[in-house]
C-alpha cells in the first residue's frame, strides 16, 4: 500500500514542480489579481492569465501535439489548447477579432473629424522606432518587425503578423502585447500628464458634426478598396474590420452585426486569450530574449503614446488651441481603452471635460493605422 502510495505522489504534479514553473505560475496568479480585483481589461487579462496558470503546471500536457505513427495512425490526440492555439498560429483568429472589433465600434468620431487620422499615425512612430532599436540589440529584421508591432498596442494585429515573420516569438510578443493593452490605465497617464500643461488638458472640445447614413456606409468600403489596393497585405486584418463596421452601419443586417459584437467574438476571445496565456510556458517565457522583448514592447508602447501626444501639441497649436492634446495618446489601437484613458485625464484637469467621442476619432484610426503599418512590414519583411 505504501508503494502505490510512494507510485501516485511521483505521478503528481507536486513532484514534478519546478522552481520556473512555480515562478509563472505566480506571476499568472498576479495577472489574474490585476484583471478580477483591479478590473484591468479582464475580459483580455483573465483568459489569458489561466491559461498561463494552465500551461505551468506540471504534466497537464495541454499544449502537447497529436502523435502519429509511421502509418499515420493516431496514438495521442494531443491537449486541447493546442488545437485552439492552431487559430493564432495559422492567422485565424486575429481577423475575426478584428470583425468583432469593426462591427462594435462607431467610426463617427473619426469621419467626422478626419484630421485626427494624423494622430493614429503619430502613434505608430514607436513601432518602427522598436524595430530600429530591437535590429540593433541583434534580432533579425523580421523579428525586430514583430517586437515594433507591439507598440500599436493591438493584440490581434501583433499576434497576425509575428505569425507571418516570426513564430517562434508568438508567445512572448502575444503575451507583451495584450499584457501592454490591458495596462493602459496604469502606462499612458504619467506620459500624457508630463507631455501636457494643465491648461492644455482643461480644453473643452467642441461638439463633431453629425455624420449621416451614407457616410458610414461609404467609409468602410472606400477604405478597404484604397488600403487594400496600396497594401494586399493588410487585407485580412483590414477586410474584416471594415466589413464588421459595414454590418453595423448597413442597418440591413443587425442580426449578423449582433453576433459578430457578442457571441461570435466572445467565442474567439476566450479561445484566443487562453492560448496566448498557454502559449507563455516557463521553457519559452523565462528566457533572455522574451525579457528585451517584454521591455522593447513596453518602450514601443511609450514612444507611440508620447508621439501621439505631441501630435496633439502640434494640431492644438495650429488650431488656436482648439483641440487636446490628450487625445493624441488614443491613436494606439487598444480600442476603446485608450480613449476611456483620454476621457479619465481630461475630467482630472476639467470636471466638464468630455473627451471620449473626440478620443474615439484617433483610436480608430490607430486600429487602421496599426493594420497598415503590420502591412508595411509584411511588404518589406515578409
């Protein structure tokens, strides 16, 4: 009896831990802190950080592949992330997250003041700044292209083109990405409040015009044919983000708009965010290139921040300082975070300050900006 006893607490993860799976399986326990008790992004950080928690834990094999034998016979179907994992990997999900994304976002703002476009571009300055930097500490170009993403701020964007130039960085550029989107409450206030006067993030925005019907219909197929037609390689991401913002502005196809912004997107999220936190296994994560990524990303994230900010500076001098600045900061694409972030320093400043739908012009044309700059890099690096 005692033998079998002796037999069973080998065969438990407890003998098998290790000092670097205990060490992510702490730092999964803190994520999920951040996301359930300080509500940062949890929709994002709570997946991602269990699935983290999943993967660390000793012979759980959830990521394992099938095993064929030499007659392709199966012998082990493999863990069962590893087949959600298969949506990233193959550039799947990243393209339905960005239907979602379309079909629940108000592209008004930004059609309705088009010179906010120049703020989503400022902000994509720290990607190509990180790819300078990331090519000079040593990484390939293609994988300085997949580190410099990670400054736009969007996860589905960096997880769609570290697929194409450099999957073995998934993980880590997978997990720094969303970890940076779902710290965008804590990152983006120091650099915006350090950029600005306090009399710059007390200006009151004047109202955006309406913008009709056929507008927003028009928006997101002119965009599509002109990007698409200048970047084939921005399509996926690109095609389906105007055709989910089409389904929401059609008026003709509200049943399929409502899928696409609930249950439908739901779906991939769970599965996308458990497979990105699997994909962070102690043997991948707790490695010297996984930190300069961690910290590139932190630093592409920053610089794209400061970038938009001081774009703002420029558009509010030329202005007459009708425009604040702290919009500027919500041309990274982490929709709508960045722009709830905009409104929160703005009514510091000003309590009748009201910057959110202003804010939602630049941070839609960061997830534009974004797309076209993954793009660039497949055209050049690819």
């Amino acid at each position: 009896m005692l033998e079998k006893l002796l037999i069973f607490l080998q065969g438990t993860g407890f003998a098998s831990m290790t000092i670097p799976q205990l060490i992510m399986i702490i730092a999964a326990c803190i994520l999920l802190y951040l996301g359930v008790e300080k509500k940062y992004e949890p929709l994002l950080l709570v997946p991602i950080s269990f699935g983290m928690l999943l993967v660390n834990l000793p012979l759980g094999g959830i990521m394992t592949a099938p095993v064929f034998d030499e007659a392709g016979k199966l012998i082990s179907s493999g863990g069962l992330v590893y087949y959600f994992y298969q949506g990233i990997g193959l550039g799947i999900f990243p393209p339905l997250i960005f239907l979602g994304i379309g079909a629940m976002t108000d592209f008004g703002p930004l059609i309705a003041n088009p010179r906010t476009l120049l703020l989503g571009a400022a902000a994509q300055f720290g990607i190509f700044t990180t790819l300078i930097g990331a090519i000079l500490l040593g990484f390939t170009p293609a994988e300085a292209g997949s580190i410099g993403i990670i400054g736009g701020a969007d996860g589905p964007t960096a997880i769609f083109l570290t697929s194409k130039l450099a999957p073995h960085l998934l993980g880590s550029v997978a997990i720094a990405a969303y970890s940076y989107m779902a710290l965008v409450p804590i990152i983006q206030p120091p650099i915006m409040k350090l950029l600005t006067t306090k009399a710059e993030r007390q200006i009151v925005m004047e109202q955006l015009r309406p913008v009709s019907r056929t507008e927003r219909i028009l928006f997101p197929v002119i965009v599509v044919i002109l990007c698409g037609l200048l970047l084939p390689p921005a399509i996926p991401l690109l095609g389906m983000l105007m055709f989910g913002n089409l389904l929401r502005e059609s008026g003709v196809t509200d049943r399929l708009s409502k899928t696409a912004q609930n249950d439908f997107n739901n779906i991939i999220v769970i599965m996308l965010g458990i497979a990105v936190g699997a994909s962070a296994s102690h043997d991948k994560f707790l490695t010297v290139s996984t930190i300069s990524i961690v910290v590139l990303g932190l630093a592409a994230f920053a610089v794209g921040t400061a970038t938009g900010v001081l774009m703002g500076k420029i558009m509010c001098k030329a202005s007459g300082g009708k425009v604040n600045p702290l919009i500027g900061s919500a041309g990274v694409s982490a929709v709508p975070m960045a722009a709830r972030v905009s409104q929160v320093v703005g009514r510091e400043a000003n309590p009748n300050n009201y910057l959110l739908m202003h804010a939602m012009g630049p941070n839609v044309a960061g997830v534009i900006g974004s797309a076209i700059a993954a793009g660039i890099l497949l055209s050049l690096l690819g």
